[in-house]
C-alpha cells in the first residue's frame, strides 16, 4: 500500500506559483497521487498576506488569514511547494489575528498552523519518505531559501529527498546560507543591494559546474535565474517539486 493511501491534501498552491509557475503545484499534485494521497485544489484560496505584513499592513492582510481559514479548515493536510508562503501561515496569521483582537480567528488560524505544511516535511514527516521514486540524471546544486530555512524550518529534508533522487549529481554550494538578495519587497526597495547579492549567489552556482539550480521557493528563483540569464550563464533553474515529479519512466 502507497504511503499516502487514505490521506487527502488540500494543495495551497500560493501566488507566484498559481500565476507565474503553474508546473510546480502540477508537479506536487504528480508527487502526492504517486504516493498514493487524494489531492484537492480549494478554489477559495488566495494570497497568504505576507507582503502586507512584510510591509506593516497589518490590518489590510487580516483578510487573508480569514480567506486561508475558510479556504482549508476542513482538511487534515495542507501543503504548500514554499517555504517562504508556508512560513508566513505559520508566524504570522495568528500574530495578525491577535493584533486586530479577534480571539476566534486566532484559535482557527493556530489550529490550522498546525495542519499546514511545507511540501518536504510533508513528504518526509508525515509520509515517511526520502525516497519518492524520482529519477533526474542530471548534475545539481541545492539554494536553501531564507524563509525555507529559518521560517519553515525545513531543515534538511531537501537534502534528504534529493540525495535519494536516482541518477542525480547533487553537488554543494558555497555560501549556501547566504541570502540571494530577493528578499519580497527588499529587491524593489533596495534594488542595487539586491542584485550585488543575487550576483554573488549566481557566481558561486557557476562555480558548481551544476546544469540546474534548484531551491523550494520559486520567488527566489526567479530572483537567482533572472541574474544568470542575463550573465549568460547557462544555468537552468527549477524547483524542488519539479525534480522529484521526474521518473525514470516517464523519461524512457
């Protein structure tokens, strides 16, 4: 029996997923039904809030905490390919709720806090998983993303899941713990900053001699490819979920 036969997931598929990288949720959805999960897509989800927050519009991103509640309050799972988005749910929808003094919406927002995950502890908490029966034959560096890190707390499930991808070279990257320079609202507010750093991060991927870049939070991403793009790298980017979408059947 697959290991997630008799679980059904509520996929939170987050902004920049649904509108700019519609292939990161199919590759999730591809995951889950793989092993074995029933996966359903709450059509009345919507922005998690965290630019708002970032930006101290408390009171205006009350809303999506409500629409997060109404959205996924019936199921047991909630899982999101973002580090950074599941993060955000996670710290700040209760301190949002008991910033405006709504007791209610606090006790349902921390009762869903601990329903909502990131898609890798959710394959390797809750599943029980590092081996997803991925293959990818390709040479890789790992970015681990700031808010996956030190928000979500991923940890090192990323690692786990991708060393048990078959066939893959999965290489390290220097100054793995520094920031891309993305960042939300930094990048727009403190542009030259932002790309200095994100040009840091894009040497330091070339160094690898990796032909993918790949981190959990498409955001960041972004960020990185857009600087390698434009410095001619050759780098391709992509996101965790996409690798582990890849079997060696499907390859054949």
């Amino acid at each position: 029996m697959a290991p997630g036969t008799g679980k059904t997931v509520a996929l939170f598929a987050t902004c920049i997923n649904d509108t700019m990288f519609p292939g990161t949720p199919i590759a999730v959805v591809k995951v889950l039904e793989r092993l074995g999960c029933k996966v359903v897509f709450p059509k009345e989800q919507t922005c998690c809030g965290q630019m708002l927050t970032n930006t101290g519009y408390f009171k205006e991103a009350v809303p999506t905490v409500k629409s997060y509640v109404r959205a996924f309050e019936d199921y047991d799972y909630v899982v999101g390919p973002s580090g950074s988005c599941i993060g955000a749910v996670r710290h700040q929808h209760p301190m949002l709720a008991e910033h405006v003094g709504d007791k209610s919406l606090k006790a349902a927002s921390e009762e869903l806090v601990k329903r909502t995950y990131d898609f890798t502890e959710f394959l390797v908490d809750v599943l029980g998983l590092t081996d997803v029966g991925a293959y990818f034959p390709h040479r890789v560096t790992y970015h681990p993303t700031c808010h996956s890190v030190r928000v979500a707390h991923v940890g090192d499930r990323p690692y786990k899941l991708l060393k048990a991808v078959r066939g893959i070279d999965l290489v390290p990257l220097p100054d793995s713990d520094q920031c891309c320079g993305f960042g939300g609202t930094f990048c727009v507010k403190n542009s030259d900053v932002s790309v200095a750093m994100g040009a840091d991060k894009a040497r330091n991927v070339m160094s690898t001699g990796a032909e993918y870049l790949v981190t959990g939070d498409n955001a960041c991403l972004m960020h990185i490819g857009g600087i390698m793009h434009r410095m001619n790298m050759g780098v391709k980017t992509i996101h965790l979920a996409e690798i582990l979408a890849h079997t060696e059947e499907a390859a054949a």
